[in-house]
C-alpha cells in the first residue's frame, strides 16, 4: 500500500482516499493478472515435458509400473494450475468488486451504494492441498 493509506490520513479528502484504495485494488488485480499468465506459461511447459517423457516411457516394451504411478502422481500436481486459474480470478472478480463499490460511495452520499453480496461471494476452490485422491474437479 502506498505510505498515504498506510498512515491513514485523515486529512485526505474521501474522494481522494478512495482514488488512492481504488488504486491499489486495481494494481493489486494487475499482479494477479501477471501471477495467473506466469502459472499459464509454466503449465503449457510442464505439459509439454510431461507429454515427451510419458511417450519415451510408454514407448519402451514394459513400462515400469512404479514409474507410471508417478506419472499420475504428477498429473494430479498439475492440476493445481487449474485450481490456481479459479482463485485468481475469484479474487480478480472481488477486487473489481470492491473498486466499483468504492466509485459508488464517492460518487453518492447513500451508505446503502454497495451490496452487501460482494463480500459473501463463495470461493470457487475448496482445497488446501493437492493430494492424490483429494481434488474436486467442477
């Protein structure tokens, strides 16, 4: 956060203390957007190299079965790509959430702008860990 809205100024006008949070969700949803393409490209390169060496393995007369279970091993670790693409949107969608209440509350004297909703909105992703046998898939 900026050194303005860490010490809480109260002598900054409320439209311009909204401007300052508003900034702030918004670059904040700007980092998640970096984070989600950042894992995007470290999947589409892990699939990849996953995909090469499962065709090396099962190219070859007997596959090892030890090995094959960690194949799966690993397809279950990638899907934490796809769990990780939900909650980064889910957060990208209440920090505009929370920006447009902001505009609301500083382009209105109502207390009643922003709906209540926008903060009880359910997380898409239940999990804590990625382990084999504990991922909900939609």
């Amino acid at each position: 956060m900026t050194e303005e809205l860490q010490g809480a100024d109260q002598s900054l006008p409320p439209a311009r203390l909204v401007a300052e949070m508003q900034d702030e969700i918004l670059s904040a949803g700007t980092e998640l957007e970096r984070l989600e393409h950042l894992l995007s490209d470290a999947f589409l390169s892990l699939m990849s190299r996953f995909s090469r060496a499962h065709d090396i393995v099962m190219a070859s007369d007997s596959p090892d079965p030890a090995l094959l279970s960690e194949f799966h091993g690993v397809m279950t670790a990638l899907q934490f790509q796809d769990m990780s693409s939900q909650l980064i949107a889910h957060a990208r969608q209440r920090l505009g959430s929370v920006s447009g209440c902001l505009a609301g509350i500083a382009a209105s004297s109502d207390e009643d702008v922003c709906p209540v909703e926008w903060v009880q909105r359910a997380c898409p992703v239940a999990q804590l860990a990625v382990d084999a046998g504990s991922i909900e898939l939609f």
